[in-house]
C-alpha cells in the first residue's frame, strides 16, 4: 500500500458515532444541495457526462500544502584525515564549507494533498498524512489553496493516524461547500468520480466505478475498510473526496495499490459511513476512542486452521492469546477460542473482529459468540479504551541465530515419535534472552527441524512454541502427547502458537506425518 500524496524537494514522509452537523444559513446552500444537480440517464452503452456536476463540485476541492523543517545529520567526511579532505569540503560535502562539520542542519521540504470544504465557515476534511511531519521534521505551516488561488493559512482542529483523517480550519466566509453522503448505499459498479491535486495538478478529475466495497486491506482496526475504485488516484489525491453520482462525498480518497507509485487502477477510499463520524467528534473538539479487548488475533479460520481445531472452515476468527488481565481474560476468553460474533454481527472477511471490537463503544457490554473446542460459548466482556499505536507496540531484541547449543537446565533434545518433525526442549530464561523473547514467555523452543516435514517450511531453529491445540506445552512430552490426541481424534494437522524475538507472534498449522 502507498498513500496517495505528493512530494516535492527532498521529503518523504510515511500514511464515536454521531451525524456530522453543518451549520445552517438562510443564503447560502451546500454545492451539492439535494436537488441542484439533475443526473441525466445515459444512452445505452455511453456513460452519461460529468460536466455539469463537476462544474459544480470542483469549487468546493482544494490544494493542501505543508512546509517543514526537516533535521538532517550529516554524513562522516570519508576523506577525513587525507590530502582530499579539504577539496570534498569546498564541493559541499561534511567536513568543510557548507559540509556541516558533523553539527546537524536544517532542510526544507513540502508535501501536497487534496481536501474538501464541508462548512461555508471554513472547515476543511484531509487525510492526516498529507499534514503529518516526516521522521524527523515538524510542520511549520500549513496552506490551504481554493480553485480560485486564494490562499488561506490553516489550522488543525484534529487529526487521528488510527483512520488517517484530519480537520483543519481557516478564516473564511461564504465558501463552496460539499455534504457527505451515505457511502452504505454504494454498490460495486456504479459509478464515482474523484477530483484532486494529482502530482500538483489542481483541480483534476478522474472516473470510474466502485470496484469493491468494504475491502479489508490487513492493517486491522477500526478502519481497514475501505471502498476500491478503479478512477485514477494518483500522488496528491490524498485528502480529495469521492462523489457519486448525485455529487454527495461518499468517500475520501487515501491509498493506493502500486509497484511504482502510479495508478493501476486500485485505489481506496475511506467510506463516508465511517470518517464522518470520527470530523463530527474532532469538530466537537472531543477525543476520539475505540473499543479495546486485549486480544491478538491469529486470523481467519481457513482450511488448515480448520483442520486442526475439527471446525468447520470459514467462520470467525481464532483469537492467538489474551492479555493478562485485559477485558477479555476477566470475560474468560482464552487463546484457540474461535469469535463467530460479535453483538449478534458475523465475524467475516468484510466485517473483521478488530474491525468491530474497535467499533464497540467504550464501557459498553460485548456479547461474544465462540467456538471452543469446537463447542458453542457465550462470552460478555466490558470494552476498554484502545491504547495508542506507541502502547501496543512491544519491543524485544535478541536474535534467533543466537541459540545456544546446549544449556545445563534443559531436558535432552527428543522429536522421536512426536509426529511433526520437531526437536524441542523447555524454554529456560537464559534460552529466552537469546532468542530475544520475553522473559514473561513459557513454553519449549525449537532446537531443530525435520527438513522433511510439513513444519520445515513454516518454523525454524529458536521458535518458541507455547500452546497446541490450545493446550499449553512446556516440555517435549507435552509436544508428544498434544500431537498424539490430535491424530487419534482424526485431525491432520495441529495449530502452535509461536513467539518469535521483538514480540512476534502467531497462530502457525502444521501437518502431523
């Protein structure tokens, strides 16, 4: 994925439910007042044109630009301590004239997006990475540029990088203005059309149709859902809106799908259903927060897993482990539970678990369905508030490689007759600081594996395994045993919940031989 904004100089950078309420005005109506665009049947086999809305709507799209000053340490001077030393200097390089002499300097750079005006005082929607400073940068200012040039000095009201959504208010009166529209109704293949600043290029439209609706794109949360399209979005389209064909936003244009940076033809689109929400609250001036219940998912339930749990495929999510004392462990949720529902909702490829968890209303009740053991289960938990991105991510070192050959503590080395090709012994502390787990882990780590084996291609030396099957291991009986019951239930596979070093962690199926 790549986030669909420009650049210019040298910089990089990286990517509540309520209606949104405009104000009213006896004068001045939104461009897309209901009614004031008439939409004209096409001929058969012809699109109809887009002229007469977009002459409509472009007034209301606008440029976003950002200034920054960016840090930049300079490089060593290679030439240090030669005859060239000074002759690199004089060339600008570090180490002599305008080299910086090892002392860090200040850059400028800029980054371009789109945005729309949804009030006519002024309150204009973008992505919160077309503002977001670079690694390393802070944003000096930020301008917002009407079709008509006019430029306005913005100031930020809000900005969320969970959905990638900002609010930036100018002074202005009687502006264009667009509304929102209900993106629920979109259906895959009717038409929309984006405007933007492509590549800097004020003002440009593209067409197509919806190409997919609620397209889960893997980052999880509340928002990994997206509308895809195949109208052109480019860099710089980042912020712009989506309309359909009766001129409502029902989408605001943010990512793009692109080996090169170009437009493929897929690009998404955060639905209007969900970032309006989320304007409505930062125009509220309140803070924004999502459901939390101290899980780590281990994905679908897809055949492998299936197989190795004895339920059927393709339905729920299988929950990987439980944060102690989180809303889900005091609920009774345990690790290799199944999530079928959510509130009565399916649990499925367009409506994931971390999708509506972190729909659920904080300190609001949460009725789980569950499949454990391949029995049903009903789980109530109490939502949390969602931590921020910096308090979930835990880091660790260590490095597998750096496994030790023996330890005086650890049982002797056995995978005969385990079934899986697998040589473990028990997790030791001093075992855990080398391969770089934390030192909470239990469980056995992998000495070896059978080249032969379904595993081979799956773990490798220094993974820890701490579960099978939702049965805890902690010796290489244990493995044994686990595996053993799996066989003779029928099963031909087993599902291991694996840690790795810096916190990794996953549910990984595995054919028994």
């Amino acid at each position: 994925m790549r986030y669909a904004y420009a650049i210019t100089s040298a910089l990089l950078l990286g990517g509540a439910t309520a209606t949104l309420a405009l104000q009213p005005g006896n004068a001045q109506v939104a461009q897309n007042e209901p009614g004031s665009i008439q939409a004209v049947a096409p001929r058969q086999g012809a699109p109809m044109s887009f002229a007469d809305m977009v002459a409509k709507l472009q007034p209301a799209v606008v440029n976003i630009s950002t200034k920054q000053s960016i840090t930049v340490r300079p490089q060593a001077n290679p030439f240090a301590g030669t005859p060239f030393e000074g002759l690199f200097g004089q060339f600008g390089g570090p180490g002599g004239p305008g080299g910086g002499g090892g002392a860090p300097q200040k850059r400028e750079g800029a980054s371009l997006g789109s945005g729309f005006i949804i009030s006519p005082d002024g309150y204009v929607v973008t992505n919160n990475h077309v503002i977001a400073p670079a690694q390393g940068a802070q944003v000096d200012s930020i301008t917002v540029t009407l079709p008509d040039r006019k430029e306005y000095t913005a100031k930020v009201i809000g900005r969320d990088e969970t959905s990638d959504l900002a609010l930036l208010k100018i002074q202005a009166t009687d502006l264009p203005f667009v509304r929102f529209g209900d993106s629920a109704r979109a259906r895959v293949g009717d038409w929309v059309v984006a405007i933007g600043n492509p590549f800097g290029l004020n003002s440009t439209v593209t067409a197509g149709i919806v190409s997919a609706v609620h397209r889960v794109t893997g980052q999880g949360g509340a928002n990994d859902r997206f509308i895809q399209t195949d109208a052109a979005i480019n860099q710089g389209n980042s912020g712009g809106p989506m309309f359909d064909m009766n001129g409502n936003v029902i989408g605001i244009n943010s990512q793009i799908f692109s080996q090169s940076g170009g437009n493929i033809g897929i690009g998404f689109a955060i639905p209007a259903e969900d970032a309006k929400p989320i304007i409505d609250t930062m125009r509220r001036g309140e803070k924004i927060e999502r459901g939390y219940l101290g899980v780590s998912i281990g994905g679908p339930v897809t055949d492998d897993v299936a197989a190795s749990l004895g339920i059927p495929k393709n339905q729920g999510e299988v929950i990987a482990s439980v944060e102690p004392n989180g809303p889900a462990a005091k609920a009774g949720l345990r690790g290799f539970d199944v999530v079928t529902k959510v509130n009565g909702q399916a649990v499925n490829p367009d409506s994931t678990l971390s999708y509506l968890v972190a729909n659920v209303k904080p300190g609001s009740q949460v009725r789980l369905d569950v499949l454990r053991n391949g029995k049903p289960v009903t789980v109530t938990a109490t939502a949390a508030v969602r931590p921020s991105n910096e308090e979930l991510t835990a880091l660790a070192g260590g490095d597998a490689n750096a496994f030790p050959e023996s330890d005086d503590d650890a049982e002797v080395p056995a995978a005969a007759g385990n079934g899986i090709g697998l040589t473990v012994q028990p997790l030791t502390p001093a075992i855990a600081r080398a391969v770089g787990v934390d030192s909470t882990v239990q469980g056995v780590v992998i000495a070896a594996v059978d080249p032969s084996s379904d595993a081979a291609g799956k773990l490798k030396r220094g993974d820890v395994i701490s579960a099978i099957n939702g049965t805890q291991v902690r010796a290489a009986a244990d493995v044994q045993r686990v595996v053993a019951e799996a066989k003779s239930a029928g099963r031909t596979q087993v599902l291991m919940l694996v840690q790795r070093a810096r916190g990794q962690r996953g549910l990984i199926p595995v054919k028994i031989k």
